[in-house]
C-alpha cells in the first residue's frame, strides 16, 4: 500500500480509504454489518494496509462510529487516521443537526465517546448548512483544533462557491483551514470536474470521493444485494439518468475487457488516477470486495482507455449536495 499526502498537509492516508457507513446496527438499513460482521473486514483492511478510515455520527445514528472504535480498539492510534462527520439530524431536537456552535461542540464530544478515541484526524462537514452563519461554523471547528479535539478539518459535498467562501474566512481570520473535499464523484457522475476538482489543485486540498462505483452500478453484478434492492439514496442518485449511462456503462466493459479485469477495477483506477484525487472511499460489505479495491490501484489506463470511458458523458443536475 502507498501513501499520500493529504492535501497540503503533513497527514499520510493509504491510496484508499475505507467508507464505514456500512457498519453498525442492521435496524437502521438492512445491509448494515453489526460488530461480529464489521470486524472481520476492517481487520482486513488493515492487513492489506489500508489506514483511513471514514465515517460519520449519522450512520446508524452513533452505532456505526461505536463499531468502528470497538475494531480498530487493539490497533495503536498512532497507526490510524480516522475521520468522521457531523450535520445531518441525530434526533428530532432542533439543536440536535446542523452546524451550529452548540451542535458541532456537543457532536465532537458524543464521536469521540463512540469511537473510543481522544482525538479525531479529520474531522469533517457532512453537508453545508444555509441556516447557520459560515463564521460561526468555521470559528467552533477552528477551537476544536486548537482544544486537541481534532487534528485536522474536511468538508463534504457543496458547492465550489461555498467551499471557496469558507477557504478565504478561514485565511482571513487565521483560522484551521480545511485540508479535504469529499465529492460525489465517478464515471456517471462528473459534474464536480467544472469547479470544485479544479478548486482543490489549485488550493492544495485532497479529493476522496464518495461513491466511486455508483452504488454499484459500476461493477459488473450489484443486484443480488440487500443494499441493491433497498438503497433508496442510489435511486434517487442515478435512476432519473439510468438512460444516459447506459453508454458510458457499455464503454465501461469495453476497457475492462481488453484489460482482461472486472468493470470495477477499472471504475476504480479511472476514478484513482483523476486530477486531484488522494484516495477514493471505498464500501465494503464482502471481503472478495477488497480484491477490486487494491487491484486497481495497479491497473494502468491509457489514454485512449480514458478517452472511451469518458467520451459519452453528458452534463447532468446536481445530485448529493443534501
């Protein structure tokens, strides 16, 4: 496994990262892995020397952190990057969700409990929040760091007029400045290519995309999961503009046949090897699902394999900013 840079930044994370929404209390969503299922593939993960480790409080309301810190509990801390994320609603109380002060203080507090840890690496804003002032999200986030709460901030998917907004108060007031972007972002979903991909070259932040397969619909057999049939997120996400990817899908299993490969390696690799790029998150639900993961990571497009892939993608609305 390699190691990168995140963003400008002395922080190293493993080309890949692994995305923990799946793990913690099946009552939450039926593909969700409780401990005894989770264990076995976090440990794998850290075998094959993956160390990024992403999550968020809203997964399974608290469980999925509690199960990730209960994993990772034997591993020295030193070796680890874990980060997590805060906006969405924990409970019907109305300072209970957002970015306030008062949420974002009480939500550090109840992550670290969970995941069992006195710091978080990458402590990041699951989505933007219009209702409360930027200054006052960004001036709390700015006290964690410095209370050694958390050591280093991220951000989720916006927009680049946001994101930019909140890298020019957080210079202005010399505030932590974010070190991370985490997108939607894959072969049928490229919108983020017209301004926040270019943003983050320009300043310095790392990229780790969520959803590089598209829910699934970038590997070659999806349907047999419970996640597949239940995933309401994925069909609010893709069905609207399943015609217009059946092209690109087809370009998909082209390459992946000339490489002699999965179309999920090389989903993986186009997306790895993009501008901007640090480490994609990657779900996994089935340790076979690892071999598609780091395989990519070897896999060597050409520039007429990126071509092909690319070259019947038409511009699509938005989609994963709430």
């Amino acid at each position: 496994m390699d190691y990168v840079a995140l963003g400008r930044s002395g922080l190293k994370v493993s080309r890949i990262g692994l995305g923990c929404m799946t793990f913690g209390d099946p009552a939450w969503a039926p593909w969700v892995l409780g401990l005894d299922q989770a264990k076995p593939i976090i440990d794998k993960a850290l075998d094959l020397g993956i160390n990024f480790f992403d999550s968020a409080d809203f997964y399974s309301k608290g469980e999925g952190e509690r199960v990730l810190g209960e994993a990772l509990r034997h591993v020295p801390r030193h070796k680890l990057v874990i980060g997590t994320k805060l906006f969405y609603a924990m409970s019907d109380d109305p300072n209970d969700r957002g970015l306030s002060r008062k949420h974002i203080f009480d939500s550090v507090d109840a992550s670290l409990r969970r995941l069992g840890t006195d710091y978080i690496d990458l402590y990041q804003l699951h989505r933007f929040d219009p209702d409360v002032p930027l200054e006052e999200t960004l001036d709390a986030l700015n006290d964690l760091v410095r209370a050694g709460k958390v050591r280093y901030l991220g951000a989720s998917s916006m927009y680049a007029w946001q994101f930019m907004k909140a890298l020019g108060l957080q210079q202005q007031n010399g505030w932590a400045k974010f070190i991370s972007m985490q997108p939607h972002y894959n072969l049928l979903y490229r919108e983020e290519e017209r301004e926040m991909l270019p943003l983050c070259l320009s300043e310095g932040v790392g990229v780790t995309p969520w959803s590089p397969l598209a829910r699934g619909r970038l590997a070659d057999s999806r349907r047999d999961t419970a996640r597949a049939a239940t995933d309401k997120t994925a069909d609010a996400l893709y069905n609207a503009t399943r015609a217009l990817d059946e092209a690109t899908i087809a370009a998909l299993h082209r390459v992946a046949a000339r490489h002699g490969r999965p179309s999920a390696q090389i989903a993986y690799a186009w997306v790895a090897s993009r501008p901007a790029i640090t480490a994609p998150i990657v779900g996994i639900s089935k340790l076979h699902q690892f071999d598609d993961a780091i395989s990519a990571l070897d896999v060597q497009l050409t520039p007429e394999d990126v071509r092909e892939l690319e070259a019947d993608y038409r511009p699509k609305p938005i989609a994963g900013h709430v």
